[in-house]
C-alpha cells in the first residue's frame, strides 16, 4: 500500500489520515485483532515493529472482528473499554486528563478527544500523566495489553467460546446485548455514553447476566460529538455553558449513581496510583455461595493477595452479626449480597473517598432474573492464569452466568410486598417457566446453600432455613436433554424471629391505617378522620378488630422477648419502663 506523510494533529480533532480497506476473510472468528504496520523504504529496508507483544506506541492498530452469527456460536460478548482506552489516549499532546483540551462550541461542553488519531488500546502515546504499574512496567496502564490481553489469552487457552465487540458498538446498537446470555467488562471501564449504559439496564432489565471484572466502572459520563468519531466528559463544572444544555460528567451529580447499574461505585472505595501498595485480597463470607465452589476457602479466609488493586469499587454497607451487609446508598439494588470485602488500611498509601473504604466483591440479581457479579477491581485480570482462586471463581461464574438466567421467586410467602424467610422455618421457592416452552422435557437441580432442601418438587422447592441468621442462596439449573441450558439464582439473609415481629406489627399498623394498603380505602385521614369515622360499619370494624386483636398478640411476644433479654430492644423506651416494671412485679 502506498503511504502517505501527513503531519500529526491535535488530541481534540480528527487527523484527516486516509484510510485504507482491508476484506476480512470468512473464516477469522470473532476476535480482538491487531494490525501490525511494516514500513518499507525507497530502497526496500523494512522497519518491523515489535511482535511479540500487542503493546506498541506506534505501527500498530487494535481492530474487533464482531460475529457473523451473534449469540449463536457463543452465549458471551466481551466488551473492549474502548471510550477508556481514548480518554486516557495521549496521542497528540491531549487526553481528558494531562493537557485536556476544553470544548465548548458543542451542545455538550466539556473536554474532548477524537477517536480518529493513533492509539485507543495499542499504536499510541499513552497519557503520560498516569504513573506506570509498579508491579508490571511492560505495557502502560489503561491500554489493551495491560489488562484486557491477559484475560482475552486466558479465555482462548481455556476453551472459551466468545464474541467481541467494544463500547462504541453497544452505544451504537441498542439490542446488540439481547442475542447473549452474558456480558463480560474487563479491566478498567471507566467511561460510559447515556446510550450504552441505556442498553446494558436493558439487557439485565430483561434477563440478561453481567461479569465485571473490572474497577471504576461507569463512574465518567461522556456525551459523542462529530457523528460518534469523538467525546466529550465535563468532568469539572463548566467554564461558562452560555445558557447551553449542560450534561455533568459525573452519573451521581447529574442525579443517576451508578450504583443502580453495577451495584458499587469508585468513591466508596478509590485505590493506589503509584509505587507499593498494600498487597490486599478480599476477606470472604458466605463461601457456600456457588461463585466459591471448589475453593477450598472458609468464612474469613482472604485470598488474591494484591487482586484489589489500582482502581476499586464499593457499596457502601455495615456489619451485622460480622456480615458485611449493603446499606443500599446511592441506588445500590435491594439484593446485592457483599460476598468480600478488601477493606485498605490506614496509612497505607491509598487514595480514599470514603471513612470506610473498601472493595466489595458481590453479586445481586434483576427483578427479571439477571444475575451481575461484580469483581469491583481493575487488577482481577492480573491474577487471572496465576491464581487458582482467582482462575476457579472465574470459572464458576462464567459457568453459570454463560446459561441462560432464569427467574427464582422467593422465599415465599411474601410479607409487605417483598420475599422474606425467618430462622428455623420453611420456606418455598419456585421457577418463573413464562418463557420457556411447554412440554419441554426440563429437569431442575436444586441447592439450597446455607440451608437444606426439604422438599423438591421440580419447579418448585421447600427449604428449611438456618436457626441463625446466616447468609443462604438458593440456586437452581434447569437442563433439557441436551443439558444445561438456564441457571437461577438469589440470596438472602434470613429474619430474626424478633425482626420478623418487629416487622409484623409494621404491616399490621400499616394494614389497620390504610385498609389493607390501599390508600383510597384508609380508615385513618391526616385531615378528617371523623368523616372517615361516619364511613365504619359492622363488616369493617370486625376486620379491624381481627387485625387489632392479632397485633395485640405480636407485640405482646416481642415485648416478652425484650423482657427476657433484659433488653428494651432496639429502640429506646418509655425511660419510665412502666411496662416493663409492671410486669415484673
């Protein structure tokens, strides 16, 4: 091919360079590709790059080769970070962060770069304003050989059947997830458009599954300009919007954490740039969780030593009985369950947004059965292939997450309009079929972990809970005669039976104020309840009447309980203790 000497340009505007097409044979699979450039001279010398690494500052170009038959080879798509690779791209004296170029004659202000320049994964300067791994200086960080080539070699060495794409990709096409039963994010995937986080709620909106084994993830918002060839992200609040739409760079601040998508997020938890850090794994509970199957670790054990690394991620939580458990803060969904914690030490160098910083390793599952493990880590993938934790948990969990989900209703009955379970009883739990066809022939293996299976009726299971509150995950797979083909899954933390009353008496009060939770029918009005009062009849207040009398039973059991404990139970009461003086005499 004929070169061409065209000068370099800036880190914000496209370069102009001609492109050249190249036919991709039929039989390249799916794939993370790089082209290596040969310069040849006048008098027929080449110039050959580096081939034993992907790395390379120049004459070389990272390309995805996406699928012919999405979804029908493999059930997994493996998502390059592409927008990171760009935002930390220093090609052209200009990254969103060493020498940032601030644009704002565009509907959305903020620093910008174009993806039409060298680099984006390899062929590139990196930002040079980032620190070099101090555990590994043979490729920059936030390049493609840094942490997604090791998890890419790893997949293939192990017979991994997977298809690619990069971030571009999913912001462009909103259903490109839907033929998969499971996303991998790798490394450091930091920056995300409001179209590409859009498609990933959907897909675990509607079953999908999610591995993140990766840190600081979606936590820089970017907005695409110049027909989807650059990006901007305000990182910082804008010199002068002139009266402009303004979109701010980060997902809290501009009202949507994105807690609600991964389940953690980078300020709760931060990490270490430069030098020696603290070589920190993650302290785990609940090992009877099938993400540690075939382990051989204890409740308390740490294992990666050094796998919470550059960057992490958190929820934020607190402990009960010693369980790490999420408070749900900044939209963190109702079922995250914290499976480790890498909690940094003080005076050890890291850089920390929170007073409780910590990685927190977990999993939680979408009202429509998706289930999303987050690693919460940048440097999962350098233990990945030198870790035999780390190498199993990764195999339990693309195991699983490669079936098709499934949805688990449960422990049922519901209380309040959620699934609870209480110690020391059963409780029911069973398979949401809606999609799938009748008379298929399924067969459902069920484990109760935690707990034990009493009685197992296909679709539906009993299981007898623990007499303490202790963490319990129930799981099932569902097989035709070809085999696996769809896994379900939830976890839970049993109630007290003083949190199940202490409950109780809540729905009572609620019931007896509202009629059976429906407002429009509440015996009890803020403003006029004697009009209300006009409305009674025989038939409501016998109803009121079974409800009182039962909530006279409840709480007359919760205050034996604390009476008992020689406690006043969570809440302080009457400081004249009347109650409690009068039963004592």
């Amino acid at each position: 091919m004929t070169g061409y000497d065209y000068p370099p340009g800036p880190a914000d505007q496209d370069w102009g360079w001609p492109s050249y097409d190249f036919l991709i044979p039929q039989d390249w699979p799916s794939g993370a590709y790089v082209a290596v450039l040969v310069e040849i001279g006048v008098s027929g010398g080449e110039r050959i790059p580096d081939v034993t690494t992907p790395d390379g500052r120049d004459a070389k170009v990272l390309f995805v080769v996406r699928s012919a038959r999405p979804g029908r080879d493999t059930r997994i798509l493996y998502k390059l970070p592409w927008f990171t690779f760009h935002a930390y791209n220093g090609t052209g004296h200009g990254s969103l962060y060493g020498e940032a170029i601030w644009a704002d004659d565009h509907l959305f202000p903020g620093f910008k770069v174009t993806m039409r320049r060298p680099g984006g994964g390899t062929g590139g300067v990196p930002d040079m304003s980032c620190p070099p791994d101090y555990y590994d200086q043979c490729s920059p960080r936030n390049t493609f050989t840094h942490w997604d080539a090791p998890m890419v070699a790893w997949l293939a060495e192990n017979g991994y059947p997977v298809d690619y794409c990069t971030d571009l990709d999913v912001h462009l096409e909103a259903d490109l997830l839907s033929p998969y039963s499971l996303m991998l994010s790798v490394g450091h995937d930091e920056y995300w458009s409001p179209e590409m986080r859009a498609a990933i709620d959907s897909f675990v909106g509607k079953g999908g599954n999610i591995a993140y084994f990766s840190g600081n993830i979606c936590s820089g918002s970017i907005q695409l300009m110049d027909g989807g060839t650059s990006f901007t992200c305000a990182k910082i609040s804008p010199p002068n919007p002139n009266g402009r739409q303004w979109s701010n760079g980060d997902w809290t601040e501009a009202g949507d954490p994105e807690d609600r998508t991964t389940g953690v997020n980078f300020y709760q938890a931060g990490g270490r740039w430069d030098g020696k850090r603290q070589s920190l794994g993650y302290t785990v509970q609940h090992v009877n969780h099938w993400v540690f199957a075939g382990t051989g670790l204890a409740d308390g054990d740490e294992f990666g030593a050094g796998i919470v690394g550059y960057e992490n991620d958190g929820a934020e939580f607190v402990k009960r009985d010693g369980i790490a458990v999420p408070t749900g803060a900044r939209g963190t969904p109702p079922s995250f369950f914290i499976l480790g914690v890498g909690e940094f030490g003080e005076d050890q160098g890291w850089v920390q947004y929170s007073r409780q910083a910590a990685a927190t390793m977990g999993v939680y599952t979408s009202a429509a059965g998706g289930i999303v493990f987050q690693g919460a880590t940048t440097d999962w993938a350098k233990l990945i292939g030198r870790n035999d934790i780390v190498d199993r948990i990764t195999e339990n969990v693309l195991a699983k997450l490669s079936l098709r989900s499934v949805r688990v209703l449960g422990p049922l009955p519901g209380r309040a309009g959620r699934m609870f379970a209480e110690v020391g009883k059963l409780a029911s739990f069973h398979i949401d079929l809606y999609d799938f066809p009748a008379n298929a022939g399924l067969r459902f293996s069920w484990e109760a972990a935690g707990g034990e299976v009493s009685h197992d009726g296909g679709s539906i299971v009993e299981v007898q809970m623990p007499a303490e509150p202790i963490p319990v995950t129930v799981s099932v797979t569902v097989s035709d005669n070809s085999g696996p083909i769809a896994f379900g899954s939830c976890t839970f933390i049993p109630l007290t039976r003083e949190s199940s009353l202490q409950l109780e008496i809540a729905m009572l009060a609620r019931e007896i104020a509202t009629r059976g939770a429906d407002p429009t029918a509440a015996l009890i009005e803020p403003f006029d309840p004697l009009q209300r009062s006009r409305a009674l009849n025989a038939t409501n207040v016998q109803w009121v009447h079974e409800k009182a009398a039962r909530l006279v039973d409840v709480t007359n059991e919760l205050l034996e309980m604390w009476l008992r404990a020689g406690t006043r139970g969570p809440v302080m009461a009457d400081p004249r203790q009347d109650w409690f003086n009068f039963k004592r005499q």
